[in-house]
C-alpha cells in the first residue's frame, strides 16, 4: 500500500496540470461567464436564469475572440487579441501552480519560482493554442501540428 500513495499523488497532479493545459484557453470565456451570471443572479433571475445567461456570455466571448482572430488583417492586432485571451490563462496558471507548491514545500522562494514557472509554461500553452485555433481559410497564420 506504501507503493499507491506516491503513484496516486503522482498520478492525480498530473491529471490536473493536464486539466489545467486544456482547459487555459478557455480562461476569459469562463471568467466573462461567470461574472455576467453572478450578476445576472444577483439581479433576480434565480440560479437557471443565472446560469443560462452565464453559458451564453462564455459562447459569445468565446465566439468573438475567435471571430476576432479570423477576419481581423493585422497582425499586430490579432497578436494583442491572443494576449487578451492569454493573460487570464497565466494568471490561472500562477495560482493553480502557487497552490500545488505550498503544499510540496516550505521555502516562500522556491514557491515563488516554482509558480512563475508554472505561470510562463501555462501561458505559453494557452498562446500556442489560440494561435493554433485559427479557421481553416488563415493558412498563412496557422501553425504546423505534428
């Protein structure tokens, strides 16, 4: 049984930090979500009303940043659209690395960089997705896949 343990620790931060991979480029739309329904429930319309006015706020933001990337010409501005989409990732990603390194050690330095780490790496995931998530007509911005 000593043997599970570790594996099991080992076994459950990785599924995590796949989670969170997967899960970063959706960051904005959840946050965008999440607030409108918060606020949309404070404001009368119950729990299903709250929560149905947050899913549809999450698909639009969703669905204008991807608008936004496929038909807007500039670069520079497409670059600044994948920054606003990636930023709230890195921001996860500090926190969720930050709460995973407090609980495996005690030096605040060492936490500290362990989280920045986690912050660049969960970052620089959630631009190469975005930036890889371009509609089929964009050949000249699409990344090669392997």
């Amino acid at each position: 049984m000593i043997i599970f343990g570790p594996l099991l620790v080992i076994t459950g931060i990785g599924f995590f930090c796949w989670l969170l991979f997967t899960l970063a480029v959706f960051a904005l739309p959840f946050y965008a979500g999440l607030t409108v329904g918060s606020w949309a429930f404070h404001t009368g319309a119950g729990w299903l009303g709250g929560a149905i006015v947050g899913v549809i706020a999450a698909g639009v933001t969703f669905g204008v940043g991807q608008l936004a990337l496929a038909f807007v010409p500039w670069t520079w501005l497409r670059l600044a659209i994948v920054i606003v989409y990636a930023a709230p990732a890195t921001v996860a990603g500090y926190y969720a690395t930050h709460g995973i390194a407090q609980m495996a050690m005690p030096s605040a330095t060492w936490q500290m960089i362990f989280s920045l780490v986690g912050a660049a790496a969960v970052g620089i995931t959630a631009f190469i997705r975005i930036t890889g998530a371009t509609p089929p007509g964009r050949e000249e911005t699409r990344l090669a896949r392997a």
